[in-house]
C-alpha cells in the first residue's frame, strides 16, 4: 500500500503523516458539489495543529456526508487522563459539524481492562449506529468487537488497537485505525535525554500498564533509543499511567542509582510524577525527564522549567478522524488506509512558545 509522507517542521517538531492513495472507486472530493460531503470545519487555534488537521482531513477523504442523528459510541481508557478528555473534544466536536452525537465513556482508571469492556457493553446494549475504541489491551475488547459486528455495527480504533490474530479468531473486524508511531515517541525521547546528557550515563524507563500495546512500544522505542546512544539501563518499570506511582518508583531507582541522570516516562502524567520525586531529592539538575502526550500540565512544566521535554502527539486529532472513520464506515464509503498516522514531535523549552493551543 503506497504513503505519502508529509513532513512538517518546525524547530524540533516534526510531523509524520500516511496519506493513502491506492487504487480506489470512491468518489473524489472534487467530484461532489461545492460543501456536499466537505463539512468539515477546523476549530483549532494553533497554525501548526490547523495544517495538520488539514493534512489528516485530506488523507481521509473523501469526507462522510452530513448525518442525519446518528449516534456514534466511543470507548476511551479513563476520563481521569487529560489526554482522553481531548480526544473526547475531538469526537464531539466531529459529531457536531457532521450533525451527530456520539457517547465517550471509559473505565474508572487506565489499569482496568475489564471495566472499559463492561463500559463497551453496556453502549452495545443501546442504539448506536458505529463505534470508536481505543482498546486498553490487545485482548480485553474483542469479544465486543465481535458482538458489534455481529449486530451489523462497524468499528474503528483510535489509539490502540485489538490483536489481529485474536480478532480473526473471534470474528471481530475493525475497519480502520487513526494512531501514532507509539515506538517512535519513546525513541524520540530517549535520545534527546541522551543527547542533553552528552555522554554515556545511567538511565530508567518508566512505562504504562505492562501488555498495554501503547505501553509496550513506548517502552521497547526508549530501550532503544537509550541503548543506541550510551544508555545503561538500571531499570525498567511499570506504574500503570499514575503519577503517584511512577513518583514512587523513581524514588526507588534513584536510591538504588544516586549517579541516574535520565528517566524516560510512557505518559506525561508519570513524568509529571517523576518530576516530582526529583525535586524532592534535590537531584532535579541531575536527571533529564521526558514524557509523551504533551498535556497542558507538561506544557507548563516546561515553561517553568522543570520537566525536560514531552513527545507531543494530537489526541484532539485522534477523536476527530476517529469520528469521521466511523460514519464512513456507517455510509458505506471505501477506506482508503487500514491506518492512518497522525504528527508527533518533541517538544522542549526551545520550541514550547510554539505550541500554545496544541491540543
């Protein structure tokens, strides 16, 4: 399947982008009338993000037709992580230029797999006409796949997805799949923590749930990217996406490694965290953190100062294109990709004036 790549930089950003163009039947945009199918509107501040809502808009058209009341359902991990609450923007603000309405609900925290299925479930027992998922595990959502599909209801993943060979097993197929080159991000990171330490040094990496996809990939990218640059890793740690625990555990490996200088965290809020330990152990000089997500919290922390760099990615983008799969699927329109990469890039205290209203 041919990509396209588009790159957009600026300063330390760039971004990545897979524009499909195989051979397909589906009508082009310009083939419709003036705005038929092409309600998409952009209700971003930032340029950066505005050419990038442009760049994924173009990769996934042509656009779905206006709606006509549908109702999309979205499962996300949990509400408790900024993150999600953007992707939910994006969702509902999609649902509202398509005139739909779409239901987010997520489990109580990001470690419980089986509350997100009972969350799906409990969505697939009502009136929904598709479904966006972002699935904590491979596995923990593909029994409701199947059960959607079976219902004649069409799935996309947003984020992460659901195992292929557990899917086919099961019967369970996901149309399409909006995410972000998840190793790359930990990579990124690494090797920027390495690059400001400037030689070899002791190193940890902090990651998410442990079998999360998301976690799984972040976590192998920072090994990585720590071990082609001179990194000796001292640990290696799960602290299932809580600030708290990562603030623990970081505690724990500088004790062990009074001589650490970088700490590679899977999510913001855990580098947040680790920030946090750091200054409490008078060391925050000496050890470089670097999250992902590029919250609005590490956006601050940066500014001030404090937390070293956040790989951004677009969860605003996410729900949108999210959205729009969801009713192509529903109106029957050919999906050009099985996936469609939405822009990372690092962010640090040379380029975070840039980004404000990045989302």
């Amino acid at each position: 399947m041919k990509r396209i790549l588009v790159l957009v930089m600026s300063l330390l950003l760039v971004t990545v982008f897979a524009v499909g163009c195989g051979n397909n039947q589906a009508e082009k945009p310009e083939d419709k009338a003036p705005g038929e199918g092409q309600t998409a509107v952009s209700t971003i501040d930032n340029e950066l993000l505005k050419d990038a809502e442009a760049k994924m808009l173009e990769a996934l058209a042509p656009l779905p037709e206006m709606g006509n009341g549908e109702k999309i359902g979205a499962i996300a991990f949990s509400m408790t992580n900024p993150f999600w609450v953007t992707v939910e923007e994006g969702y509902k603000d999609a649902a509202k230029e398509y005139g739909v309405s779409v239901d987010v609900v997520a489990a109580p925290n990001e470690a419980d797999e089986n509350g997100q299925a009972e969350a799906f479930n409990t969505l697939l027992a009502k009136d929904y006409n598709a479904f966006a998922i972002s699935a904590m595990t491979p596995f923990n959502l593909v029994p409701s796949v199947a059960k959607a599909n079976e219902k004649g209801l069409k799935v996309v993943a947003v984020g992460t997805n659901i195992d292929a060979d557990a899917a086919k097993d099961a019967g369970a197929v996901v149309e399409a799949f909006v995410t972000s080159d998840f190793k790359e991000q930990g990579r990124m990171g690494a090797e920027y923590i390495m690059k400001k330490i400037g030689g070899p040094a002791k190193v940890a990496v902090i990651e998410g749930q442990a079998g999360a996809d998301n976690s799984e990939q972040r976590k192998q990218g920072a090994i990585e990217g720590f071990e082609a640059n001179g990194g000796e890793i001292v640990a290696v740690e799960a602290a299932d996406w809580d600030a708290q625990k990562a603030y623990d555990i970081a505690t724990n490996i500088l004790k062990a490694n009074p001589d650490l200088q970088g700490i590679m965290c899977a999510n913001d809020d855990m580098a947040l965290g680790v920030v946090e330990a750091m200054k409490a152990a008078n060391k925050k000089d000496q050890v470089f953190v670097v999250g992902i997500d590029f919250i609005d919290n590490a956006r601050q922390s940066i500014i001030a100062g404090e937390l070293d760099g956040s790989v951004a990615m677009s969860p605003y983008l996410f729900g949108k294109c999210g959205l729009i799969l969801c009713l192509k699927a529903d109106q029957g329109h050919e999906i050009n990709e099985e996936i469609y990469w939405t822009p990372i890039g690092l962010i640090t205290s040379e380029n975070v004036n840039q980004y404000e209203g990045w989302k």
